[in-house]
C-alpha cells in the first residue's frame, strides 16, 4: 500500500499536470515519469528559453522539442516554464517551482516529434505524420582565430538578431557586429588587433582620450604599450624603464677629423629624461 507521502505527491501531481496538451489517442504516463518530478526546488543557471506554458505538461513537452534542453524549471502560479540545457545538481528551495529532467523524448506526448534528433539550434516542431526542425538560433562557437570563447558561451542559444558583446579576445577587435543571422549561423566577421592609435576609438567610449594603449606592433609581432595623443598626430612606445641621454660636449669636423668645442648656448644642449619614444 502506498504511503501517505506518496498519496500526496501523486494527488498533488494530478492536479499540476491537468492542462490540456494536443496528443493523438490515449495517452498514459508511466511512474517513471514523475519520478524526475521535485517540489519546491529551482534549478540555477542561465535558462536557454522562458517559455509562457499551459501548464507542467506543456513544459515537459516543450522541453522536449529542443534537443538542448535537459530539464526545466515550472512556476505553479505563474506558468512560466524555464528550459535549461543541464541537468544542475544546484538547486534554490522555491515555494510553487517544479524542476523536472526530461532524459528522453518517448511517447505519445511529443507526437512524431518523439525521438527526434534535430539540430542544437533548431526546435522541433509536430506537424502530425511528420516533423520539422525548425531554426530558431544560433549555438556553438565559429572557428575564428582570437575568439572570445567565454562570450559565447555566455548563452547556450542566441536568437536572431542577438548581438555577442566583447566577441574577441583582449586587443582584438570584431570587424562587424556578431549577430546571429536567419539562418541560424553566425554573421562573417574577423578578430583584428588594435594595430594603430585610431583603432583606439573602436570600442566607443572615453577610447579616444589621450593616455596608454595595448597597441599590436605589425614591425615586431608583438604587442606594444603605446601612448597616444587625442590629435592623432603619432604614437609614442612606452619603455620599460626611465632612460635619458646628454648631448656631447665635442664635435668632429667631418674632413679633418679635429674636435670641435659646442656652443654651450645651443637650445639643445644638456640632460634629458624620457619615458616615450615616438614611432
């Protein structure tokens, strides 16, 4: 005889899921099922999709057409279903939230979307005898060089049009926007390098303020502390250490090869100390 414990959880179970979801025949849930069930739990991390649900049967079922998803969060009150691409073992004590893993896509409740292997960014969609995936994003990383691969893997889908922030890596920068295109992949663009003084003005900002900048040395492959000017008018390589040079006291005449004492008055002459070298 079931214990009371469990009396309770299927009863509360029953009244959860009594929305109604578009299935053909009859249709009948396994224990299994709701053995994946935990009441009064959230799952944390970034959900993949916020999705408006009918109810935890819709959610469960949503969460099935996307390949990505893995389990999902379900708010009793507000009927917001959260798909997530994990199986968190973190999880936040809710009051009214419901998580759920959907291991597989077995039944009669995904229609002939039921085992269905569409692509990580597509949603697969019923369309009775057969199915369709259908592309609503972008997911992975594109094979640039300098990539800022933390960026990308800030989300696990990007919907189109979404725009990818801080795409490169440090000193580099994107030629054009990062957008996920229509099609699902991700718009053409290259990593550049911050090689010059007025690319400082790429990232917006207080960018073209004079002061230092990473800048990339194309002469020397390598990057460059460099200060620049706000008129542009040339940029200046940081040294390491302070240095200074003194002009010399003694000429030679270029024909005789005699020494010739300096003008001390000359404008030049004397000790100077500098930081900067201009290139």
């Amino acid at each position: 005889m079931a214990s009371k414990r469990e009396a309770i959880f299927r009863f509360t179970f029953w009244v959860l899921v009594g929305s109604s979801v578009p299935v053909k025949g009859n249709m009948c849930l396994k224990p299994e099922f709701y053995q994946n069930m935990r009441i009064g739990e959230k799952l944390s991390g970034e959900p993949m999709v916020f999705y408006q649900a009918g109810g935890l049967l819709d959610c469960f079922r949503q969460c099935g057409f996307y390949s990505l998803c893995q389990s999902f969060n379900y708010n009793v009150e507000t009927h917001q279903c959260e798909l997530l691409a994990l199986n968190n073992s973190i999880t936040e004590p809710v009051v009214n939230n419901i998580i759920m893993e959907v291991p597989n896509r077995h039944g009669q409740l995904f229609g002939s979307c039921e085992n269905h292997v569409c692509p990580n960014n597509t949603v697969c969609q019923d369309e009775g005898l057969k199915h369709a995936c259908i592309v609503v994003g972008c997911h992975g990383n594109p094979d640039i060089q300098n990539l800022n691969i933390t960026s990308f893997d800030a989300k696990t889908l990007w919907f189109f049009n979404e725009t990818v922030l801080y795409a490169c890596e440090a000193g580099y920068y994107p030629s054009l926007n990062v957008t996920c295109s229509m099609t699902g992949t991700w718009a053409p663009f290259e990593c550049l390098p911050f090689d010059g003084c007025e690319k400082r003005n790429v990232c917006g900002g207080n960018a073209t303020a004079e002061g230092e900048y990473w800048v990339f040395s194309l002469t020397l492959d390598a990057w460059v502390k460099t200060y620049c000017r706000s008129e542009n008018d040339g940029k200046f390589v940081t040294l390491y250490d302070m240095n200074a040079f003194s002009t010399p006291i003694y000429l030679k005449d270029p024909t005789t090869c005699v020494q010739l004492p300096l003008n001390s008055e000359l404008p030049y002459m004397g000790y100077t100390a500098f930081h900067k070298a201009r290139v």
